[in-house]
C-alpha cells in the first residue's frame, strides 16, 4: 500500500542518476539493517517497535541511531525524584537529528530511526510528528515515521530555522529567513499548501529601535508561540487575544506580541534579556498563569558575567516577578524554558549539556546529562496523544546522585565560547582559535578537570617570513597564581605546532583566572596571522558519559545545508 503525500513543493519528481540510483539501495539495506535491532531493543522496554517506514529521502539518512544499542541511555538520568517531579515522557534529539521519546528514568519509549530533523520536532496531538527537515523542508510524519506531508518556503534560498508549531486552528507556523532581505519571516501554511497568513520582520523594521541595518542577522527569531486563553485578555486587555504569536528575537533582545488580525506588534518586552530564547506564556488554571516564562541566556553579561537566568515576566506591568539562577548555570546560545502543571520548570541548558527540571522552590528534581549537547527538549504528558496513551506509564525508579558534587555547565569553563572563536586551517587541520593573542577569562572548573591547549606559528603563512613568539597561559585561584605554560618558539624550530595536557584535579569547583598572553618578535605586521592559539579546551571526565564508537557523520547534502544556515544566521564568518 503506498502512502499519498500533500505537498506544496511543485517540482516533480526526476528520474535518479545512476548513483542516486546506488544512494537508494544501500539506504534501504542500511535501514532494514538497521529495523532488526531498534526492534529489538524497543520491545526489551514492552513497547511497540517502530514499524518500518518509507525513506523519503535517502540523501538525508546517515547511521547516526546505530550505536544507540552500545549505549547505556539509563545512565544519562543523574537525579530524579519521582514524588517532586511533574512526570511524563521527554521528547528530545538523539545527536541533535533522530527523534526520540525516553521515559523519566532515560529508557527509549519510540524512536523514529530514519527521519532526520535539525533543531527542532514537534510531537501533535494525534501522534504525528512536525519537523524542520535537514532538505530545508517542513514535513509531518505518522507515528511510525512514515512521510504524510511536507511544505517547501517559495523563495529560492530561503530556509526554515528554530521553530515551527502547530496552531490550534492545525495549521502549521513556522520561521523562516529570507536570505535577500536578511530577515525572518513568519509564515502559515495549510495542509493543502496555501499560505493563509504571512509577516514579514523587515516590513516593521521601524518598530523596533535597535534594528541594525548593517547587522548579517538583525533580528534571528528563534521561537514562536500562540498565546493561549489568559486573564489579560478575559479582564479586557486586546493586546493578548488568544491566537497572538509570541516571537523572541535574539539579535534584538527582545521578545515581542504580534496581533495576529492586523500585523501590528502591540507588546514589546526588553527589559535585561541577553540573547534570549523560548518565549511562552503560562496557561489558565497553571501556578503563574498569564506570566511570560523565558530563557535569558546572557550571552553578553549584562547582567552578571557568565549567568543565565529562566525569567517569568508580567506582560502588563514588564517587571519580572520570579526568576531562577545558579553558579553551576550558563548556556551563551540555544536553551529552552517551558512550565509543567504543577508549578515546576523544565529547562534546556543547551550549550551547557543538560535539561533539569527545578520545583517551584528551585531544587533540582530531574537531571538529563546526555553524551552530546541536547537540544530543546520538551516534556509530554503520558497520555499527549493516543500512541503514548496507549503505551502507558513505566514503572518509574528514583535516581539519588550519591556523592558526587553538582553539575558544572559546559559553557561555563569553555574559554572561547560559540559565535566567539576563529574557525581556519592550522598544521593541516581545520581548528578552532582564539580570536585575540592575549586574554583572560573567568571560569568554574569542573570536577576531575583536564585541560588540552594547542600553540604554535602558522606554517602554511609564513611564506619565508620569521617570527618568534613566547606563549604563556596562567590561572589564578584563591590569590594565588600558577603559571601552566610558558614556552618560546621561532618560525625556524622544529615542532610549529604544539599541544599540552594539564591535570585540573585540585581546583575542582573553584571559580579561576585563565589568561592567555603572547608576545612577538620578528614580522610584526602579520604576527597575529601567524601566531596563533587553539582554543584552550577542557573536559572532565566524570561529568558527562562519552559517546563512544561512531564520529559525527552528516551527509553532504546536510553539510552543504547546515553551512548555509550557519552562514546566514550569523553563526560564523
């Protein structure tokens, strides 16, 4: 039986070249190989495997959910305490790409092994799943992972990014970027393909007071949200009829309310958020309802160097009137709020390589520490659709962290962090670098630290030139300063790039000084082209469980994808 597909996308179907021909059949082997044993691991937890489902296109699949029968997802829960928690199933991004559903204690519930999403999936109401393809396509797939619908944006380079959601009326809103205009866009679309509502940032570019011009991303929307019922609007208040987005837009700082009847944006909130992400508002009847909840993730440190707080802000008044922070907390870009009933907050530190749910006191009560960096995870209520409800709820065990101190966020002791570091080819290898010689940055080490420092001149730039370099790296800690690395090199030595490897064993959770210093002699005009720093790196090796076996492998088609996005988006240079 062949499934019928909706689509608005008008280009036929070719006929396939040869190798896209040889693409298809190894696809199909790979995933039926690949069928067996999700099959079986699926059934170990008494649950109903993923039926096998129609790849719908071979160039996006890769063997990134393979290794998942090597690893141990259970051990990825570091604490839960079911009798505080606001229990359910979580939806989350194995890999940033393969869409699963663990339960509480991280056993794999569903999977869908051959749908391949960025950034973003959401889980409907009657059990299909919504995602932002790899092809730049919007698609819908039934529970099994079978493709029922897709939708492609009508500009030529234009691409959706960050979010896409279900609208009540069950049409699909999505963001997208209009890569001329470099701006984002809104747009909704039915399920026959018909774009019904669309709004457009830089046509109401006026409205917003910081807007740059020059800016390569001026606004970067990262979330949208349909307001839902709410006492603002049942005591009068028009600014938040329900059916209005909530949009966040990153560049601007600012989370905002577009009418959606007549295009104006009628609120507009500022306030301190930094780089902020994942605007929502708290439904009726909910402890809190009518607030703005929201990531502020602080990626400037406006507010305290290095913090990110969850903020629930009075959309009548602006003023925020609860928020959460911790030392242990920070992640500079992505993240995720969202309230569960009951009062707690789930929250995805993104670049801080956790999700962690706080009660309505601030305690932790469930911790998720995945080998990778995790990406807005959500929380489902155990009957959120018919095939959930039917799976019904797993016998849930409490998770105690025994003795091991708290979690330290990855960011927080990342020197260089993303969207600040250098990407070039360096001794043969693309790596990532300090952008500046000389520097000094605050950080928390975690436990059982170690820390790796590449060094050296450039050989590729030198072109006959010579330059010699003293590299110097220090950390200061509790008034005293030690100095790690101290080593002086010319164009004409032997080893031009260098790496060292430090034990940070004994400044575990202490807040330090790492300053990094160069100083040059020789071509000065092009010293800092050709002295250079890799990022100093370090890694702990209890805090996170490794991802062992496969490299990250994407195909070309994603690759070539993902740098375009990256590009346009502001990502990197």
């Amino acid at each position: 039986m062949s499934t019928e597909i909706q689509t608005s996308d008008t280009e036929g179907s070719a006929s396939r070249a040869t190798t896209k021909r040889i693409v298809l059949v190894l696809a199909i082997v790979l995933t039926l190989a690949a069928a067996v044993p999700i099959r079986k691991y699926v059934r170990s937890l008494r649950c109903r495997p993923p039926a096998l489902s129609v790849i719908d296109d071979p160039a996006q699949l890769d063997d990134r959910h393979l290794e998942l029968l090597e690893l141990e997802p259970e051990s990825w829960v570091r604490k839960y305490h079911p009798h505080q928690s606001s229990a359910g199933y979580n939806l989350v991004l194995y890999r940033r790409r393969v869409p699963l559903i663990v339960d509480m204690n991280g056993r794999i519930v569903h999977i869908w092994p051959r749908i391949r999403a960025t950034g973003r999936v959401r889980l409907n109401r009657d059990g299909s799943l919504a995602v932002i393809g790899t092809d730049n396509l919007i698609k819908e797939y039934d529970w099994e992972g079978n493709l029922t619908w897709q939708h492609r944006l009508p500009g030529k380079d234009d691409f959706p990014h960050h979010d896409l959601i279900q609208l009540a009326n069950e049409n699909y809103l999505v963001v997208a970027r209009d890569v001329r205009a470099r701006a984002d866009y809104l747009q909704e679309v039915k399920r026959d393909g018909f774009v019904v509502w669309e709004w457009r940032s830089i046509d109401h570019r006026g409205v917003f007071p910081d807007w740059d011009s020059k800016h390569r991303d001026p606004t970067h929307f990262n979330s949208v949200y349909e307001l839902p019922p709410n006492r603002w609007y049942d005591s009068g208040d028009e600014r938040f009829h329900p059916g209005n987005i909530l949009v966040s837009a990153r560049t601007l700082d600012t989370i905002f309310i577009i009418d959606k009847a007549g295009g104006e944006v009628v609120w507009q909130h500022k306030g301190d958020l930094d780089y902020q992400h994942e605007a929502s508002m708290i439904g009726v009847g909910e402890t809190g309802e009518g607030l703005i909840l929201v990531f502020n993730n602080g990626f400037n440190n406006r507010n305290r160097y290095r913090r990110s707080t969850v903020q629930a802000i009075d959309p009548t008044t602006n003023e925020v009137v609860w928020d959460f922070g911790s030392k242990h907390f920070f992640s500079s870009v992505g993240g995720t709020a969202h309230h569960l009933p009951g009062g707690n907050t789930l929250i995805c530190s993104s670049q801080g390589g956790r999700a962690f749910e706080i009660s309505v006191e601030g305690n932790i009560v469930w911790e998720w520490i995945p080998p990778f960096l995790p990406m807005r995870v959500e929380r489902l209520p155990y009957d959120h659709c018919p095939q959930l409800a039917d799976l019904g709820r797993t016998i849930e065990s409490e998770i105690r962290p025994g003795d091991r101190g708290p979690y330290v966020d990855k960011d927080l002791y990342t020197f260089v962090l993303p969207e600040e570091f250098v990407t070039r080819e360096v001794a043969g290898k693309k790596r990532r670098l300090v952008p500046s010689n000389s520097g000094c940055r605050e950080l928390v080490i975690p436990p059982d630290a170690t820390l790796k420092v590449d060094f050296g001149i450039d050989e590729a730039r030198l072109r006959h030139k010579f330059v010699s370099a003293r590299f110097r790296l220090t950390i200061a800690s509790e008034g005293s300063l030690e100095t790690l690395l101290d080593v002086t090199m010319d164009s004409e030595s032997e080893e031009l790039w260098r790496r060292r490897t430090f034990s940070l064993d004994e400044l575990a959770y202490q807040s330090v000084e790492m300053c990094i210093a160069t100083d040059t002699e020789g071509e000065s005009a092009t010293s800092g082209e050709l002295v250079v720093w890799g990022a100093p790196a370090i890694s702990s090796s209890t805090q996170r469980p490794t991802l062992k076996g496969r490299k990250e492998r994407i195909t070309d088609q994603e690759r070539k994808l993902r740098e375009q996005q990256l590009k346009a988006l502001g990502y990197v240079n």
